[in-house]
C-alpha cells in the first residue's frame, strides 16, 4: 500500500463528505482540500485511477484508505474510473466511482478477529479428556457467541488428587473470556500449592477484587476427589448444583452453592464440605447455569430437574455418551432459537466398573457447537 498524492478533480461535494473541510463551506479548489487535509492509501503502484482515466484507460476496481479530516477513523473505499469521450471520439474527461466499503471490511475484520479469539479460547480447555486412575472426565462447552465467560477444567494434582472445576464469568464474549482466562491460570497455580477448595477460592476472590474491582463476577465450583476416588471435598461460590449419581441413577447427593460468586465482597470466606462417599461406577455431573436456563421457544426453562432424569438415564455410560445425552437434551429444547447463554458441562466417572454399552471413541474435552 501507498500514499497516493491529490485525486485530481475530484467533486467538491465528495472532498465535504470525507470531512476535508468539517463544518466550513465547500472549498473553491477542492483538489486543495483534499491534498492538504485527507491523506490516501492506494492498494497497487499503479498512477491515480482518475489520472489514468483522463489517459483513455478504463481502471478496475481497487481499493484505498482514506483517513484524516473530521473522521475519527479510516474509511476504505472501492474505486474505479472510466475515460469519457465526445461524439467525435475525442477524450474528453474522465468518471471516479468510489463505493464506501468500511462498514463491510470492518465487519470482516471483527469476524477474523473473533474466530481467532475463539481458537485461542479453546486452547485454555483441556486437550483431551483426563483419565486418571481414580477417575475418567470429559466435557465441553456450547459457546452463544464466538468467545465465552464459561469454564471448565479437569486436571491431575499433586499425590494423584484429581481437580474438577466448571465455573462462569458474568456477561458475554470477550471481556469475560479475557476473565475466564485469569481464573483458569489462578485455578492452576494455588490448587497445586492449596490443598483446601474454600481457601483456594477465597484466594481467587481476592486477586479478581484486585484485578476487575467488582465490574464483573465468576461463580464457580472447585470439587477434588481423593487419588483412591472414595472421597471427595467441594466448595461452591454461586455456581449451579453438581449431581453426584450411582452406577444405576440413583442420587447419592448435590453439591449446592456454599457462598456467593467471586469478585464481589472482600473478606469473604467459602467452606470445604465432604460430598457423599464415593464407589466404582458412581457418576459427577457439573454444570453452568445456561443449561438449566435454557429457553425453549414459547419461554420456558429447560430446568435442573430434566437435565437430572437426563444424566440418570445415561448415569452408566462413559463420560462422552453422557455428554452427548446431554446436549441432546439442551439443543432438543432450545430448538431453532439461537442460544442466548453458554453451556458447559462437566462430566467425571469413578473409575473400577465397566461401563454398560459398547465403548465410546474418546472425544475431545474441547468440543463446542
């Protein structure tokens, strides 16, 4: 790209919508104006499209960034020229077309740059699922937009102690994927260190208090099962009920809210609570709020209780058929309304019984829709 020199003749009502002379009449010598207080950017080396114009060529379109004036921003615009001639085949001026383009290209910019965020965001999600010899975990994420405030994670701690998190920043796309991303990496570094859940959240609450000053909050849910998975402790700030199910569906119990989400009052204190003794087989199920508040077209919410039969149902199948339950079941309920909230689901198998059906391919921890 370079800068070109002054379009000759151009229109004068053109130079005042650039913004040459914001404000102020039309110049005489708009050639003046333009030169002198909106710089160009042509796209190729060749001469001005007007300037070859006025030779006898006819010009394809280019493009050229116009920026100066009283715009606060650059604008592009689509230019092509044409020679004119008189009856006698004389030449006798030259047409500019310029097309305001900087709405369109700026919209595909913002595409680009969402998508890329996007694939950024997953790289933060575990690659694949964890399988650890207390348990075996997958999960997933159904993003409302390209980038989301949900999270969800699945890691291996110090001693064979396995960590299982689904949390949810408020609001939508990139600020709180930004967020997600702070707590992902707070999350990783004091679980290794802190052995109690509640104190590692009472960590992260304060570092987002520091980082966000209460502009936005995060629920989330932090459970940790011992590395013989017969035990496990939780602790929940705001985040939506994990079911803890048998092999054969029945409930062994929920790990409920013990305090409010994150972000929001210093000196707050979360509690470690003991979940329900676990065996071989038994099923954790987590969730953010966006499933169970799932709308269906005439308005009304998916709700925790069929998403409960629906994890009963598939209570002993692997992880990844469950997720797909799962989904199944949100996606069937939402219809063809576009999501209005992410989803995510976390999904964790005690390790020691055969699971019932043909085994699944191992899926991705990562996938979305």
């Amino acid at each position: 790209m370079r800068r070109g020199p002054a379009l000759p003749l151009l229109a004068a009502a053109f130079v005042a919508a650039l913004g040459a002379r914001p404000g102020g009449p039309t110049p005489a010598h708009a050639d003046e104006a333009w030169e002198t207080e909106v710089e160009v950017y042509l796209c190729d080396r060749d001469p001005e499209p007007l300037r070859r114009a006025l030779a006898g060529e006819v010009v394809e379109e280019q493009d050229a960034m116009v920026r100066g004036g009283s715009q606060a921003e650059p604008r592009w615009l689509r230019v092509s020229a044409a020679p004119v001639w008189d009856e006698e085949g004389g030449l006798e001026g030259g047409v500019l077309v310029l097309r305001d383009i900087s709405a369109g290209r700026r919209l595909r910019e913002r595409d680009f740059e969402m998508a890329l965020a996007a694939r950024v965001q997953q790289r933060f999600f575990p690659a694949r699922p964890l399988e650890a010899p207390a348990l075996w975990a997958a999960g997933l994420v159904l993003p409302a937009a390209e980038t989301c405030g949900d999270y969800y994670d699945a890691f291996v701690l110090p001693g064979g102690r396995v960590c299982l998190a689904v949390g949810d920043v408020s609001g939508h796309g990139f600020g709180p994927a930004l967020v997600m991303a702070e707590v992902r990496a707070y999350l990783r570094s004091l679980a290794a260190a802190e052995p109690d859940p509640g104190r590692v959240l009472g960590r992260i609450n304060e570092l987002l208090l520091a980082d966000l000053g209460g502009d936005l909050f995060v629920t989330l849910l932090l459970v940790v099962v011992e590395g013989d998975g017969t035990r496990l402790r939780y602790a929940s700030a705001g985040q939506t009920a994990a079911s803890v199910l048998r092999a054969d569906g029945v409930p062994k119990g929920s790990l409920g809210p013990l305090g409010p989400p994150l972000g929001l009052f210093e000196g707050r204190v979360w509690p470690t609570r003991d979940g329900p003794a676990l065996a071989p087989g038994d099923t954790l199920v987590l969730m953010t709020d966006g499933a169970p508040e799932c709308p269906a077209p005439d308005g009304a919410l998916l709700g925790e209780e069929r998403l409960l039969a629906a994890a009963r149902a598939g209570a002993g199948e692997e992880p990844d058929r469950l997720l797909a339950r799962l989904t199944r079941t949100v996606v069937g309920h939402r219809g063809p309304d576009p999501a209005r909230d992410d989803v995510t689901f976390l999904v964790a198998r005690v390790r020691g019984a055969p699971a019932a059906g043909p085994r699944a391919p191992r899926t991705s921890l990562t996938a979305s829709a």
